[in-house]
C-alpha cells in the first residue's frame, strides 16, 4: 500500500535538509525517489562549494520547486507506463556468469555507493589503495540514486561518459566505478529497478566484468555471477530484481530469486560440496535495525546446508552479526552491511522493536558515530561517516578489513576526506564447506559511538 503520509513527510525532510546538497537526502519510499529524480533534470541551477582537495563544484542535486511538480509526475510516468528490463539468464554472460580466481585474491567492496557524492568519490578513490597496490577486483553491492536511471549511470558510476565513451557530463561533477586489476562487478538493487531496470543493465553491466587481454572490460552480463577459488565460492546474486515498486509489499514478500536463477546457482553446488560460500546481495538476510527480507533466504535454504558469510548492503550503515538465522529458516549466515559506500550513513542505535532483539542480541559491532562536518545540521537521523571493506583471500584464510573515511573539516557542509583508516579487523578461515569466525581486531582506545560488543569472541589480535 502507498503511504502517502510517509511520502509527503519525506518530502518535506528534504526541503528541510536542502543545504546537505550533495549528500543527496533521499528516502526509501519508491514515489518520493520518483519525483525528486524528475525535479532534479528541470533544475539547472549550479552552486559552488569548497571542498577541499577533491572535486572543485558539485551539480546542486534538487530544490523541491512547486512550480515543477507536473514535470516531475511526467518524468515519474515515464518510467511507470513501461515494463522492467527481461531478466538476463547466465547464457548470455561471459562463462556462463561463473569465474575462476586466484587463490590469493584482494577484492574491495563498497555498498550503496552510487549517489554522485564526495563521499562516494572519495570511496571510490580510497578502495583502490590495497595494502600498497590496487584490488584484483571491485564489487559495488548495489543501488544507483536516485532511481538508477540512465543519467545517473553516466554520471555516478561512468565518470560522466555515456554509453559510446563520451562525456556527456563533466568529469568534475562526477564520479567513476573503479575496476581491480582483473575486472569489477556491480549488483542489482530497488533503486536500479525503480527505473525498470533497464539503464543497469543496458548501461552499466556493458562497462563491468572481467578484464580481457586488453585491459578491457569483458560485460557483467547478468545482475548475478560467481567468483571461485580452491577454496572459496563468492556467489552474488539478485534480489533487486523483484523488490521494488510503487506499490510494494512487505518485506519478506520481496527479493523473490527467478527460478532461472536458482537453477544456475544449483548447478554451481555439487551434492557433496567442498568450498565455503560467501554470498553477496543487496538486500539483508535480517536486522538489528530495519526490516528483515527474508524470502531469498527461504530459497536458498534447500541448497546451503552449512553456514554462510553473507555480505549485504541496502541499509545506510556498518554492522556485523555473529552466527544467526531467523525463526523457521535453517539457512545460517554470519552478515555483514557495508551499506555506508555513498549515501547519508544513518547514524543510529539498534531497533528496540520486538522484531529485531533476536538480531540485536547478535550484533558483533555498528557503527554509530556522526559525522562531524554535519553535526551541525540537526538532521534527522544523524548523518554518519561513509566507508568500505577490503577482503584479503590467502587460501582457506580471510581477513576482512572494514575502512572508514577520516573527516578533515569542521566547517559545516565543507567535506574533505584525506585518507581512511581500518577501525576493524576480522578473520575467518574455512576447512572444506566449514567456516569458522576466528576474531577481530578493533581499535585500541575506544571510540564514541563506533560500538563492539566484547563478549562475543573478542580477540586482541587476529591470529
């Protein structure tokens, strides 16, 4: 059911935060994304800001015109009156969607990280320093803002350049997807589809994938693909592809996987499996924060019969859970958000809801800290400080580490980010399909509002 109320007050918190411009205040609810997206192409307007060493001018994002509301609903209709994209099955990608990769393997992530802001350029930018050198491969967990559409392709994840290479937007006012060494891949999500999904896979999919001999990159091809060594399997998949909508259901209707889908990641497991899986998506398994999409998790429940790691994004944050699994699901997962790539981080303690104690009582760590260059805004929630992973394969051992951008400005709305930093260390290592969580590493003195419950397994160093 549309919520018209919830829709009207999001509306409403973005004029009230229209000075945050480039940190893009959206919302979740699929018609508010809509209308902002269509006021956003009529306003021409630009705006200058400092911002320190980085980029010299930010496009302003959006002003809620009253004078432009029947030319947002048009550029809403445009997308309303059409069909979403064909979901693309794995015969029409480069070996069938499946990989094999090193067994020494530097891979960075970042998740809802494309909304054009500094703080996803400097992300972008930050991934690409891998303990002295660069990633064998990138992987952005999803969602393109505001709703994934061609544009916002070109000139949040393309580097301003369209489809046949040419800059369509300038370069200083966008920002680039950077690939490893050996290629990048980037997931589908709601935002992608609110858009039918077709500038994602029509646009963006064509600039992924694996490298070819050229340095070239070969297409993504599918919204989903498998990644795997002698000991690991990374296996990303789609549950963007049916979760979004005007009119969309509860959360655990959503996400549902096509059963094409299910059938290429079936015919990956062989019966008596020997590799530990990680599996990659945008939305979350469950949370100690916002809601629970469970549907994927049911399906995929007849195929692992042994703990995951899985790896999402869609919430605005960084958290990790120990081992869990939700009521009436035998599928078992230690998660992880990395969700803070590029949108406002939402700042906020776990939910009191009845609904997520089971999770809370799970929680390994969060980050709740606020960034300072908005601490002066009064926004509601808080904004938070945006980062990324770098996940280190070295045989049956991972090291994972979870980075944050180091703020260098007190100047309200003046970001600058010179660096960042590893505020989390964890380790797993796997024996056949058995994954076990050795520890983590976390700061040496505590820091406010970046939370680690220390009775979970806590370890003063990784071993």
């Amino acid at each position: 059911m549309l919520n018209l109320t919830y829709m009207r007050k999001n509306v409403k918190n973005y004029i009230h935060n229209s000075q945050l411009t480039h940190t893009k205040h959206l919302t979740r609810c699929p018609l508010s994304n809509h209308i902002y997206s269509g006021l956003s192409s009529y306003q021409k307007t630009t705006q200058n800001y400092s911002i320190g060493n980085n980029r010299q001018t930010f496009q302003p994002i959006l002003k809620y015109i009253p004078s432009n509301i029947w030319a947002a609903i048009s550029s809403v209709l445009k997308y309303i009156f059409y069909s979403k994209h064909d979901f693309i099955t794995s015969d029409k990608a480069p070996q069938n969607s499946h990989y094999i990769v090193p067994d020494t393997l530097k891979i960075a992530i970042a998740g809802d990280w494309g909304a054009g802001t500094e703080e996803a350029f400097v992300v972008s930018n930050e991934m690409m320093k891998f303990d002295g050198s660069i990633p064998d491969i990138t992987i952005h967990l999803g969602d393109i803002y505001y709703v994934g559409g061609k544009n916002e392709v070109c000139q949040n994840c393309l580097g301003g350049k369209d489809e046949n290479g040419q800059q369509k937007f300038p370069a200083k006012d966008s920002v680039l997807w950077n690939s490893g060494s050996l290629g990048s891949f980037a997931l589908n999500a709601n935002h992608e589809m609110l858009a039918n999904g077709t500038a994602y896979f029509d646009n963006f999919l064509p600039k992924l994938g694996m490298l070819n001999d050229k340095k070239e990159p070969q297409g993504q091809g599918t919204s989903f693909f498998c990644l795997e060594n002698n000991f690991w399997r990374i296996l990303a998949i789609d549950t963007g592809y049916n979760s979004a909508g005007l009119l969309s259901g509860k959360p655990e209707t959503l996400c549902k996987l096509e059963d094409s889908h299910i059938e290429w990641i079936k015919s990956l497991i062989p019966e008596n499996d020997t590799k530990a899986t990680i599996l990659l998506s945008h939305h979350q398994y469950f949370s100690a924060f916002e809601d629970n999409y469970t549907l994927p998790s049911k399906q995929l429940s007849e195929i692992f019969k042994v703990p995951i790691i899985w790896l999402w994004g869609h919430e605005h944050r960084a958290s990790g859970y120990d081992l869990f699994n939700m009521e009436n699901i035998s599928l078992q997962a230690y998660g992880r958000c990395i969700g803070n790539g590029g949108m406002p981080v939402d700042a906020l303690e776990p939910s009191t809801d009845p609904l997520h104690i089971l999770q809370n009582n799970k929680l390994i760590y969060y980050d709740a800290r606020i960034n300072p260059i908005y601490a002066g805004g009064g926004q509601i929630p808080p904004v938070g400080i945006n980062g990324y992973s770098h996940f280190l394969f070295d045989g049956p051992k991972l090291s994972i580490k979870h980075k944050f951008l180091v703020c260098d400005g007190s100047e309200f709305n003046n970001p600058s980010y010179p660096t960042s930093e590893t505020l989390i260390t964890e380790m797993f290592t796997c024996s056949g399909s058995s994954i076990q969580w050795v520890g983590l590493q976390g700061p040496t003195l505590p820091i406010k509002g970046f939370n680690i419950k220390t009775n979970l397994h806590f370890t003063t160093s990784v071993v």
